[in-house]
C-alpha cells in the first residue's frame, strides 16, 4: 500500500471561505469526522481477523492513520466554519456511547471468513470514495473541496488495498450470492448507529449530549437529508461499479448500470421523502413553540 500523499501542511487553510460554507453540508461533515477519526477499533478488529500476519498489521495501521488523518482534516475544517465546535468532546461522547459489540468480542471476521470481512471493507471504501467525490464536486468553499479531493483519492486506494487482498487470499473463493448477500448486508449497515449516532454527538451541544434524547431513526434520516442531494449518477455509478468488481461481476456490465439506475431512483425517492420528513418535523416543532 503507496503511503497518503498529503498531510494537513498540504491543504490551503487560508483560502478557507466562510460565505461558502452550506450550514445543512456543515452538519454531515461533523459527523463524518467523528467517524473517521474513530479507525483506531477497526484497526484492532482486522488485526484480530488476520491475526497472524505482522506485515499486513502494519499495512492495516497505515489505514488507520490514514483514516484518522480524514478526520483531522475534517475536524479542523468544521472548526474553521463553526469555531465552538469542540471536536474533542464530541469525540469522547461518541466513544463513550457507541462501541459495536463486535469490535469487544469477535476473534475473527462478524463476516464469516477474511474474503467476506475484505468484500465488506470494499463496500465501504466505495461508499467513501463516492461519497468524497460527490462531497468534492458539490462544494464551493474550496478548502473543503481540496480536502474532500484527497479524501476522495485516499478511499479509492484503500478500495484498491481490500480487493487485491481479498484476490490473493488462499482460502476457498466464495459462492457468488454469499458474496452479493455479504455486500447487501455491509450496504445496508449504512443505517446503523455508527454515523446516527456521530451526527447526534456532533451536532448536539456537548453538555446535552445525553440528555437530549437520541432517535436513531430520525439522526439517520438528517443525515442522509444532508448528504443524498450531493450524488449526482457518475457518483453512483462509480461506487456501484467498485461494489460490483469486489463481488465478481462486471463493473460496467448491464447488471451493475440497471442496479445504479435503479439506485439513483431509490435515492431520488428517499432525498424527497426525507425533506417532506423534516419539513413536518420542523412545523411540527414551530406549532409547539407557538403554543408553548
Ligand atoms: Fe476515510
Ligand atoms: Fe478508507
């Protein structure tokens, strides 16, 4: 694995642009950092998987230093757009609330082998590269374009990393529907607690953290409001592809463009869905504080 060709030394800070900053991009952005800075446990959890293989523990810290570095480069971004922002306490409330329970008992792959742990991982570098790309293309406040632009090229590798590990693996290839059934589930876990509950921490005052109450479901749905209108089809198109390779069809075949069509009218859907969502949740709350 080629080592990250940046550093935060390399970003243009001083050309950050506070009149670009979109306050709904803002929010999902906290989030992201609070889970990209969190690469430490997977670290841990590979390893745990690959257990005895010193030359790819080091190649799995590289990642995580990698990933964590995303997270400082978005941490420091948010600061700069929303200075009382305190990216430590967000930290530490997160950790302190969410640990998935396979990061403290698994030894070995939740996946069932290391082929199906290194498919999932290619499922979610292809949701980051394409999400980074997106991120990337919609933004006009360049500072965060250069670093989504690194992001973007850091994630595609990390993809290049997983599927040639997973190639050269010695145990037995996977059934084909174990492996499609191994990145429909890794796809769906989108909607877990991990990134719902980032976005709770991150945007939530930090002494309320805890207090104000958690909805998953509704963390799940701002979040996705806040990051689904950035997809354009090429982004999609290109995290399909990158899915489709991993489990052995054809990137650009007619199976992989139909699935991508298909999603993008799932994800034209679901954006209007969330919007109408929030639009009533936010009458919803003006009817309350008129009463109130
Ligand atoms: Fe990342
Ligand atoms: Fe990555």
């Amino acid at each position: 694995m080629t080592k990250a060709g940046w550093t935060l030394d390399d970003i243009a800070w001083e050309r950050f642009d506070s009149s670009k900053v979109d306050a709904d991009l803002l929010m999902a952005v906290k989030a992201a950092s609070i889970v990209e800075y969190n690469a430490s446990d997977y670290v841990g959890y590979l390893k745990n998987v690959f257990p005895d293989d010193p030359k790819l523990h080091e190649i799995f810290e590289q990642w995580g230093r990698e990933e964590a570095q995303h997270g400082m480069a978005l941490g420091r971004w948010v600061k700069l757009a929303d200075p009382d922002f305190d990216f430590d306490a967000t930290f530490e409330a997160f950790r302190e609330g969410y640990t998935p329970p396979h990061f403290e008992e698994a030894d070995g792959s939740v996946r069932g082998s290391k082929r199906g742990e290194l498919i999932a991982r290619c499922v979610v570098e292809s949701g980051t590269t394409s999400y980074y790309s997106a991120m990337r293309d919609a933004t006009e406040e360049p500072v965060l374009k250069q670093i989504a632009a690194h992001i973007a090229g850091d994630e595609m590798r990390h993809w290049r990393l997983f599927f040639d590990l997973q190639q050269s693996q010695s145990e037995p290839e996977l059934k084909f529907w174990k492996k499609l059934r191994i990145a429909a589930g890794r796809f769906s876990e989108a909607e877990d607690d991990e990134l719902a509950y980032a976005y709770y921490c991150a945007n939530t005052p930090a002494d309320r953290v805890g207090i104000e109450p958690y909805d998953r479901k509704a963390c799940v749905r701002a979040y996705e409001l806040r990051v689904l209108r950035l997809w354009r089809p090429k982004h999609l198109d290109r995290a399909i592809g990158m899915i489709a390779a991993a489990v052995g069809m054809r990137p650009r075949g007619w199976v992989a463009r139909s699935a991508s069509r298909l999603i993008w009218t799932a994800v034209k859907l679901k954006n209007r869905g969330a919007m109408r969502a929030e639009a009533k949740a936010e009458a919803r709350g003006l009817r309350l504080a008129r009463a109130a």
